[in-house]
C-alpha cells in the first residue's frame, strides 16, 4: 500500500499525504509547498509517507 501512496505522490503531492494523514497540518503544508514548487511538494509528500 505504501508503494500505491509513493506513486501518488509523486504523481499529486496533495493527495498522496491527504491519503495518509488526511486533512492536518501536513496537508495544508504539502499544498503550500507544491504551489511554491513541484519538487518540494514531492519531496514533503514521500518524507509523510516514509515517515508513518
């Protein structure tokens, strides 16, 4: 399953966090990074991801 997550946030950041810790503070913090740039935002999302 975590592969599936990886996938999808390489894909959309956002979402691959909203899939693992829903609507909390590292959601909002995955969109702000992802509009200041994609790389970030993929970068925060697999930290999320790897990290729970």
């Amino acid at each position: 399953m975590d592969l599936f997550r990886i996938i999808i946030a390489i894909l959309l950041p956002p979402l691959g966090v909203f899939l693992q810790v829903g609507f909390g503070g590292a959601f909002w913090l995955n969109i702000l990074l992802t509009l200041c740039g994609y790389i970030p935002g993929i970068v925060h999302a697999v930290w999320v991801i790897a990290r729970r």
